[in-house]
C-alpha cells in the first residue's frame, strides 16, 4: 500500500479544504473563458505532456511494471485527447446552442423568446484508474472532458503509481497556469478518505470514477446519499461476452483461437474491454485449441499487489466451482517489484447453459477467461440474456453472413446491443479509439451513467448542464446567446444565425 494512502490527518484536512475552495473559487471564471480560450490551455497542456514524455515514462514503467512501449503510446493518446477537446471547443457545436424566438401566433399559443445552451456543471471530482496511468489517470480523458467542459478538475490521484502521479500532475498544474487559467482550476488529492469526503463536500457537482464494481459502488452510493446528491459517472465492470458462429468458427477458428488468446491475454489481462466469456459451438475444438496457445503465452506482471491477491482468490473461486475444467492453470511468479506475475489461466464451463448460476458471469480482472458451449441458438439466447451490462459485446461471424446466419444472428445482435455499449463485428474489444463515434459505457454494472461515454468527445457531455434562457434582454445574456453571437459559435434555431 502506498504512502499516498497513509495520509498525515490534521494536514490533510486543512489542505483538502483549502483545495476544494481554490476549485470552487476558479468555477466562475474557468466557465467564463470562452471555448477558444480554454481550447488552446488544453493544447497547452499537451504541449506540456508531450515535453515531459521521456522523463515521466520512466517513472511509470518503474511503478506499473507496463512497458516503455506501451507508457510511450499511452501519453500520446493523452495527448491527443486533450488535441480532440480543444478542437472540439474551437468548433463549438458542443454547446448545441438552439433558438425559439417569440412567436405570437404558435400553435400552443404565444410562445416567449427561449434560448438554450449547455454550460459547465462545476467543479468535478476524478478518480484515476490503476491500468493506465496517464490515459485514464491525472491528465486522462475525464480530466480532460471536465476542463474542456469549463469545470475545474479535484483529482483524485490512484496508489498504484504515486510518483508518475505526482509529476503529472505538476506538468498540467504548471501548463495551465501559464495559459492563464484560474487558480483553482486544477489540483490533485491523494488518499482513500480525502477522496471521500471530496465526493460528499457540496462544493463538488460531479465525479467520474474507473475501477472495481466494489469500490465503484460505495462511491456511487455516496454521491447519492449526499443532501444534494451529484451525478457519479463510474464505469465498474464489464465481461465483454464473444459469440462465435458455427460459419465462423468453420471458415476461420484458428483466427479467431489466436485473436480471442491475444485479447483476454493483452496486458495482463488488465483491461476493462477484456473479453471475459468465449461462447462458441459445441464439438467445435476451439477450447483444446485456445488451450495450446494460452499456454505458450508468458507470465506478466499484475499492475499492484492488491491486483494481484484479488486476482488469485478469484481464480480459486472459479477453480472450485462445479461444471468447471481448468484448461491452463496460470502459475504465478515472483518479480524483483514483490508484485507477482501470472501466466494465462483458461477455464473451460463445459455447456453454456453452466453460466446461468451467475458465479461465472463476474469480472475477473487479469489474463483469464471462461469458454462455454453452446448446442442452440436458444441455450445461446438464455446465456447472453443473463450476463449483466457490458462495455463491449463481440460476434464473430463468417465477414459475409448468408441468409441462414444473417436470420440466426439478427435477434441475438439486438439482445447484445441492450447490454453493451460497443458491439463489435469480426474483430476484437481491447483497445478503445478516441474518436468522436466512440462509446464506452454500457448498462449496469459496467457503467452508473449508460447514455454517456468516458471515451471520445461526446464525454464533454457529462460535465454540462442545460439551461435555457426566456425572454432575457440580449445584455444580460451569456455572449454565447447574444444577438451578435461575438464568439462565432454555431447555433440553431430561427434566425439564430
């Protein structure tokens, strides 16, 4: 357990106070920058980042375990997250700005002067995320979003690379500050208790989470729990079930034995688009053949040590449950950071109507996953319809279903498409692109909030609020709504332009 969670009270106390007053202080002003404004702090702090790369990669390979290689591409993503928001804000259709101006003759009668706009929802709360230090973490997409958003940013730093952290943090700190935003406008906490008691000061208006179901929960309780409860936007859990179709698993099952063993096994399994359940034909031979290839595959380091208690006690779990055989046993290693490391464990469920007890249809954070066989579309139906909310869904097909396929695959694409936020075709769920399209979120429990997203620009839209404008005279509105529309910004509407 790190330092970070062992905080001296008294101090603490003072500085977390201290804190969410800087943040609620800068609120006012941070939203009154105009999106051009804060566009360009945002593409300075990626000029920041991207400075600091080589200096802060290293202490996040020391403190992850994760390779050079993939910390280098982690800190370009967040960086080019922070490019996407400032153009996004340069562009200004975020704001989704829309005019009704008065018309006496409406249909429902005299109908006022109404102009609406989404404006910052205030200071926000984030909690970084364990398995990526930099993308989901202090200068992540959330921190990202938020201050793109106009709201200043309490981050919450995670125990698992303090250091990294820490540096990150001063980097966006010191970029911000240069580019003239508020005092207050971005700081970072460390601490299991300051990181809850931010979540139930009434100076912050929402919060973003990345972790466990457990952990997830309790925040999100208390968020609603509050006098005035917040919007708590966690993403918890996610199984990622894979459907392979017999057409699929006849034209290419040794693709798909080698693409599913890359996935489940990628960084150590420590991703939340993991896919967790491989639901495939029965007699199909693609379990003995994911057997052969996960084997081959080496031992990798878990991200902490908690991870990795947590990772063992569940593949005992798994490991006892009836209807169940171990086709790869993980061994685990020791490594000079005292974090263990464990080679891929594979679980073979037998029939796919075994899943329907429930025990198998949890997250298993780390390189395992779970193969059932289906024998019929409706055991198939039955098994999909009893795993809960995911970020991703993936079918397998044949790339070009026939009539027969097509018909057979229809209803089960509309039942996964009630349960994730992704539904993916023919490849596979790790790695998330930023793009504007992008949704990673999904149903309970794999997210709190399942009609946003904490990837791609539409995750601006957690952070804003709605807020409409009758009859106001054009000098007491926002510039945004003003006659003149002094910042340029797209709206719509009668004669909005």
């Amino acid at each position: 357990m790190s330092t970070m969670d062992t905080p001296v009270r008294g101090a603490v106390e003072q500085d977390l106070d201290r804190t969410l007053a800087a943040a609620a202080a800068a609120a006012p002003a941070w939203a009154r920058r105009t999106p051009a404004e804060r566009a360009d702090a945002l593409t300075a702090v990626a000029d920041a980042l991207d400075a600091a790369a080589r200096s802060l990669v290293p202490v996040a390979v020391a403190e992850s375990g994760l390779p050079e290689g993939r910390l280098t591409g982690e800190v370009t993503r967040t960086t080019v997250q922070l490019r996407m928001f400032a153009d996004l804000l340069r562009d200004g259709s975020y704001l989704r700005i829309r005019f009704d101006h008065e018309d006496p003759d409406f249909a429902l009668g005299h109908r006022p002067d109404l102009r609406r706009v989404l404006l910052p929802i205030g200071p926000v709360l984030v909690f970084a995320a364990s398995n990526f230090p930099f993308a989901f973490s202090v200068a992540g997409g959330d921190t990202a979003s938020a201050l793109a958003a106009g709201c200043p940013v309490v981050l919450k730093a995670h125990p698992g690379h303090p250091e990294t952290s820490l540096r990150t943090a001063e980097v966006v700190r010191d970029a911000l500050r240069s580019a003239g935003a508020p005092d207050g406008t971005f700081a970072l906490i460390t601490g299991i208790e300051d990181g809850r008691r931010a979540l139930e000061d009434p100076r912050i208006k929402a919060a973003a989470f990345t972790g466990s179901v457990a952990g997830g929960r309790a925040l999100f309780d208390v968020a609603a729990a509050r006098p005035n409860p917040v919007p708590f936007f966690g993403e918890l859990g996610s199984i990622n079930p894979v459907v392979v179709t017999e057409e699929a698993e006849r034209e290419r099952g040794a693709d798909i034995a080698r693409g599913f063993t890359s996935s489940f096994t990628l960084g150590a399994g420590q991703f939340c688009t993991k896919p967790g359940i491989l639901l495939v034909p029965a007699g199909s031979g693609l379990p003995a053949r994911i057997a052969e290839l996960a084997a081959e595959v080496p031992a990798a380091r878990m991200l902490t040590t908690k991870i990795a208690d947590g990772y063992r006690a569940r593949l005992d779990e798994v490991a006892a449950l009836d209807g169940v055989e171990v086709l790869v046993r993980g061994a685990e290693q020791r490594t000079e950071s005292g974090v263990p490391a464990f080679a891929p464990a594979l679980v073979h469920a037998g029939s796919a109507s075994t899943l329907l007890d429930g025990a198998l249809l949890e997250e298993t954070f780390g390189p395992t996953a779970v193969i059932a066989e289906y024998a019929s579309d409706e055991e198939l139906r039955q098994v999909l319809a009893a795993i809960d909310g995911s970020l991703t869904a993936t079918v397998q097909t044949s790339g070009d279903p026939g009539p027969a396929e097509r018909d057979r695959l229809l209803p089960l694409v509309e039942l996964v498409a009630d349960r994730a936020g992704r539904v993916v075709f023919d490849q596979w769920p790790t790695g998330v692109a930023v793009t504007a399209a992008q949704q990673h979120g999904g149903p309970y429990p794999a997210t709190t909030a399942p009609s946003h997203t904490s990837v791609g620009t539409a995750a601006i839209d957690r952070f804003l609020r709605p807020v409409t404008f009758q009859n106001a005279p054009d000098s007491l509105l926002p510039p945004l709504l003003q006659a003149a529309n002094p910042l340029g910004v797209p709206r719509s509407g009668e004669d909005a332009g």
